[in-house]
C-alpha cells in the first residue's frame, strides 16, 4: 500500500508495522511533515522493499506477524546500510540494546509521540546525508594509529580491513578520532553524533560506543582503543603519537 | 536431624523404656513375693538345724578360720548371708549384721533350741543350736532381696537396689532393649518425621515463589495420610501456580492490547496538533495524559518482563559498581535542575550476575526517585559496600535523600503495587506506584531484596542488597 511520493526521494520513508490503522494515521502525520510514506504490514514485504525500493530510512516495529523484527534488520543489514529506526516494546531494554547492536540507527519506545519520531528521523537522515551534514570537509581523511576514516566515501579501515561500521558508528568514529587523546563528555557525542539533546539516562550513546569498540578491536598493544571516562564521557586512546595525523 | 525427628524418637524411646521397664519390674515383684519367698523358707528351713550344727562343730574343732572358710563356699549363693553368734550375742567372725538382723536376735531370747524362726517380712531364718559341750549359737541367714511389703517404691529407682543384686545377664538384657528401642524409634521417627520435612521444604519453596516446586516424589509413594496430604499439597501448588500465572499474563496481556490503541491515539493527537497552529491547552492536557499511559504501560510490562525472568535465562556478570555510578552521574544531570547532587561512594568491588539493564532500571527507580523527594539544595547520597555474610558476600546499595521522608506507618507499603504514598493529603500523578515494585522484585529474582526506611534525622532511605559473585574481580 504505497502512498503517494510528496517529497523528493530522500524523504520517502518506509514504515514496517502490522498495524493498519497506526500506519495510516502514521503516512498522514508525517506526510504532514513532508516525508512520504510507504507502509508494508509483514516482515518478508518489509524486508523486500527495504532492499529493493529507494527510501531514505525504514521505520520497523519489533513485533510482526511473521518475521520477528529483529531478523527483518538482520536480513536488512545483511545487504544495505539503509538507517533503519526500530521502534521497540515499552518496558523493553533488552530490545533496545539488541537492535543498536544488530546494527538499528536509532529506537524510539512504542507507544511514542509521533514529534519524537518525526525529530529522531529528522537526526538520523541528517546524519546519513554525509552532503548535508554539518561537516562539509567532504573527501577529508582521518588517521589516528591503524585506524583511517575516508569521509567522502565513508569508509573506516583498520590496517587494510574495511570496516563494517553503520552511520552512527562511523560518525562517532569521526567524533573521536577528531578529538583523539581528548575526553569527549557523553552530552557532546549524544549532540553531535544522534543529533538530539542529550536527557539523562538515555543510554543509547554508549551502546553504540561498545558496538563501535567490538567492531574496531582492541589496539595493537592489546588495550581498549576507545576508553571509558566515568562519569564525564569517552577518549579515543593516542598510542603512537607521532604517527597521528590528519590529512 | 530436625526437632521433630528428634521428639519423636526421644518420645517413643522413653515410651518403650518405660513400659519394658515396668514388665521387667513386675515380673520381679510377683516373682519375689509368689514364688521367692517360697523357695528360700523351703530351702533353707529345714537344712537350717544341720548347718547351724556343722557350724558350731567346725567353731569349736577347727576355730574361726576354717569356719569363716565354710561359710564362704556356704555363701555361694549370690547375696545369701550367714551370721553366727555367740551366746552373748556377738558375730563370732566379727561382721557387722544390719539391725534387722540384731533385732531377729533379740527376739530369740526365749526360743526353743532346734526348731527355726522364720521372719517371712525380712526373709531371714534364725535357728539356736547347743552342742555337746554345752555352748549355745545362734545361726542367722539372710535371704537377700527385697521383700516388697516392706520396702517404698523409691527404692526400686536408687542404684544400690540393682547392686544389691548384681545379674550380667539382666544388664546385658537391658542394654540390648536400650539399643533395639533405640533403632526402632529413630527409624520410625525418621518415617514420621522426613515427608514432613519435605512438605516444608515444599510449602517454603512456594513462599519464596517458586511455584513450580512439587512435593518429593518419596512422599507420594507412601501409603499413608501423609502421601495424600502431599498430593493435596500438590493440587494446591498447581492451583496457586495456576492463578499466579494467570494474573501476571492477564496484567502483561492487558498492557500489550493497550499498547496499540495507544500508539494511535498518540499519533491521531499528533494530527490534531498539525492541524491547528493555535495552541491548545486541552490538547496540551491529553498530550500530558497520553505520556503518563505510555510511561504507566511501560511500567507494567517491565514488571510481567521481570516476573517472567525471561532476562535471567542468560545472565552476564558485571561490575554492580559500573551500573551504579552510570546511574548516579545521569541522575546527577537531573539533580541540577533543582540544585541538588548526587554524590556516589564505593567501598569494596561487586561483581555480580545477573540481567544488567533489567539491575539498572531498579537501581535507577530507587535514585530518580531520592532526587525529586531530596528538599532544594541538598545531596542524595548513594553507596554501594561489600558485605560480608555467612552464604557469601552481600552487595548493598543504599540511597539516601534528605528530604521530607514518608508517614511511617506507609514504608512498608511502598513497594507494593499501585500503592500511591499520599503526600499533603494527595497522590502524586507523576507516580505510578509501580517503580519501587518493579526495584523490589528485580532484587528478589537476582536473590536480593528491596527495603526501605526513614532516616532517624530525616530523609528516607532505600536499602538494596544482593549477592556478590564469589572470587572473580571485574
């Protein structure tokens, strides 16, 4: 049941959800915010059109009929770095956890308020539109020790090894390396990087913090590359300073 | 071994001494009185006068030696005693006789020589002899044992009463008894005792909500009222387990249907907002009204989610001390608005196990909580320690605000569901009553507990506490 394209193709936004009703109210309110919407009701349609269509990000509901949501990423993230924007069970932090791990931009508790949704879709297209984000050093490179970001391309390597980094994880990336040997304050990543106010207690900064430490792996000399400032924020770790540079 | 077992085998113990003892002791007295005393006056009675004569014969030949000698092997019998004394009345092997025995002799003043006095009371026989040469004897044996007329019930329970009569035999019977009770009544007591045991263990597993727990099968087997006591406590169980469940998946349930409707009332309200630019102070209530089903709903499902200990399938182990200061420094965030602190303390490491987001969303109740009660200005004070306890090392947290407490007699009510704390005469609608509960039985599930009390110079205080995971360090 595909709506009718109000905007240009970047705002075309695909919502997986098995409720007919929401889905209807949900096109009306965001196409009143200038995203058009595309609704699917079951994991397998949502999993077909997210690879196949053109949307700028697929909002997914955990609980579908058929697939569980989770495998809907899954099987999503298996093919495409398409943002995607969970929308998990109130009362559920595992689900939370779970999706950012498995590779979900964002979440937003169900039942939300449609402005939150319409704000964190707002930060994370912005964040996947490396044009439109608000570094413009397009094509820049960032090296610190065995770790390289190409910006233009987004691409992040580790020695030669591309790196399978989804959006947020490559701009937090890019926040720490730019600030490597500095610590960060949790307030300031949560700004830059989910491009949303901070509010405590939200923890999603450092779920993808330990998603990007796993991916990247612990540095040569066996310590955590990304370290952990209690209670203020997170320090990308200067080992070898002279080889650190930016290009 | 259990009190129970205990008194039960103690009883029945003392119960089968006492009656054997009883048979044992009648026996003896029926025995003494019927047929004893029978036989000692016709065994000694008529001998008497041919004894008395040998022994003055030997007195007068052979002297006191040899008489003392014949009296020994006269005396095998056990306890048997023979006096002889002389015509002035004294022992002539110089043995002190007990004064029934003196006062037999003083009765014999006047009896004829030859012929026995038989004292039936005192089982004694005294006989007077004059031999040849004219010298009078005065022969007396004493029959040992009682004479049961004569003597108090109270004798029969002192030592000497049993010395008296020393029989290896009768002590050797005795302790066979004591030994053969004794096995007996502890088997038995152990058959009474050990169903009950486990129905306990039962009925406490199921106080400590483990309602799946069943009586042991060895109790079923039985074919007794005890087996179908257990059984009854199974039918029981069941139904307990039946309408625990029931409740908590109705509750869950519920908030899962809810949650729908919601979500489009959410959005419908959404609409409502776009389409109109002025604002709206009812839109702006039911707004406000929505936030708080959606909060409450939460709530609930967190609760059926920690009843259902689907997040301890697969615990993790963590530092406990981690997850409390993460939750300190984002309550601290929140504490500034109202210029307040929150200040954290660690005094010994806690690695624990468990489910480490399901552990912070209680700790998290319990702080967000201390810093809206905490008054303007002050610091809410939270610590962890390392306890040492008999069953392992105890973490207790413990959170502190200092602010207007609650009434005392609602603290215990405070972590009961949808119990509201009424503050100035009115519940706060910001509170669903549910946080508290939630924290509670979190704890409980990780084999901790949640309590909470009112800090003796104000301010209120909420103690958590669960186990440490034994050597390992973070």
């Amino acid at each position: 049941m595909p709506s009718m394209p109000a905007g240009s193709a970047d705002l075309r936004v695909l919502v997986v959800d098995d409720d007919v009703e929401l889905c209807q109210l949900l096109s009306e309110y965001l196409g009143g915010e200038g995203y058009a919407v595309e609704a699917v009701h079951t994991g397998r349609g949502g999993v077909e059109r997210a690879l196949e269509g053109d949307h700028a990000i697929v909002v997914l509901d955990v609980m579908l009929p058929d697939l569980k949501g989770f495998e809907v990423l899954r099987r999503v993230r298996a093919e495409s770095r398409r943002p995607i924007l969970m929308l998990t069970a109130r009362g559920d932090e595992q689900d939370r956890i779970l999706g950012l791990e498995m590779g979900a931009d964002d979440y937003l508790a169900k039942p939300f308020n449609p402005r939150e949704l319409s704000a964190r879709i707002d930060a994370v297209l912005r964040r996947s539109r490396p044009e439109a984000s608000i570094d413009r050093r397009a094509g820049v490179r960032l090296v610190v020790d065995d770790v390289s970001l190409d910006k233009g391309a987004r691409v992040a390597r580790r020695g030669q090894d591309a790196l399978d980094l989804t959006t947020v994880e490559f701009d937090l990336l890019d926040q720490l390396l730019r600030g490597a040997g500095r610590v960060i304050p949790r307030d300031e990543l949560v700004r830059s990087v989910l491009r949303r106010e901070f509010s405590p207690f939200d923890r999603s900064i450092d779920t993808h913090v330990s998603n990007l430490r796993r991916k990247l792996g612990p540095a040569a000399d066996g310590t955590e590359r990304i370290k952990g400032v209690r209670g203020i924020g997170y320090q990308y770790a200067l080992h070898d300073r002279s080889s650190s540079n930016t290009r | 071994m259990h009190r129970l077992h205990v008194k039960i085998f103690l009883w029945f113990w003392l119960g089968i001494l006492i009656v054997s003892g009883t048979l044992v002791l009648l026996t003896e007295l029926s025995h003494s009185r019927a047929d004893d005393d029978r036989a000692w006056s016709e065994k000694y009675a008529p001998r008497l006068d041919m004894w008395a004569r040998q022994e003055s014969q030997i007195l007068r030949r052979e002297g006191p030696a040899a008489l003392e000698r014949y009296v020994g092997s006269f005396e095998m019998d056990p306890g048997v005693t023979n006096y002889i004394f002389d015509a002035e009345g004294h022992e002539v092997l110089g043995r002190k006789p007990a004064p029934p025995v003196l006062k037999l002799l003083a009765s014999m003043g006047d009896w004829p020589p030859g012929r026995p006095k038989i004292d039936p009371n005192e089982r004694m026989i005294a006989e007077r002899v004059v031999d040849s040469r004219g010298d009078t004897h005065i022969v007396v044996v004493d029959w040992p044992g009682p004479s049961v007329l004569n003597r108090s019930l109270f004798e029969f329970l002192s030592p000497d009463f049993y010395a008296e009569r020393p029989s290896r035999s009768a002590s050797g019977r005795i302790l066979a008894v004591l030994v053969v009770a004794g096995l007996f009544c502890f088997l038995l007591a152990r058959h009474i005792a050990r169903p009950i045991d486990r129905l306990r263990t039962a009925a406490r597993n199921i106080a400590n909500q483990q309602l799946q727990t069943r009586v042991d099968e060895s109790v079923l087997e039985r074919q007794d009222e005890l087996a179908d006591l257990g059984r009854d406590f199974d039918r029981m169980a069941e139904r307990i387990e039946y309408l625990v469940t029931a409740q908590r998946h109705l509750l869950a349930d519920v908030s899962h249907a809810l949650r729908s409707p919601l979500a489009r009332l959410n959005v419908a309200l959404g609409l409502a907002r776009q389409r109109t630019d002025q604002p709206s102070e009812h839109l702006d209530r039911i707004e406000t009204e929505a936030e708080r089903l959606n909060k409450l709903i939460g709530q609930l499902l967190t609760m059926a989610r920690v009843d259902s200990g689907v997040d301890l399938e697969r615990p993790t182990r963590f530092d406990l001390g981690s997850v409390v200061e993460e939750v300190s420094t984002d309550a601290e965030y929140e504490a500034r608005t109202r210029q307040c602190a929150v200040q954290f303390n660690q005094r010994g490491e806690c690695v624990v196990q468990g489910a480490r987001e399901m552990l912070r969303g209680a700790v998290e109740n319990v702080v967000r909580n201390a810093v809206r009660h905490t008054n303007e200005r002050t610091s809410v004070e939270v610590s962890l320690d390392r306890q040492p306890a008999a069953s392992g090392s105890r973490a207790i947290i413990t959170v502190r605000d200092h602010g207007p407490g609650v009434p005392e007699e609602t603290v215990d009510t405070l972590f009961v569901p949808f119990n509201r704390v009424m503050t100035d005469g009115r519940s706060n609608p910001e509170r669903t009553g549910l946080g508290l509960a939630i924290t509670r039985r979190t704890f409980e599930v990780h084999g901790g507990s949640a309590t909470a009390a009112n800090a003796p110079d104000g301010g209120f205080v909420v103690t958590l506490e669960m186990p440490v995971l034994e050597g390992s360090t973070a």
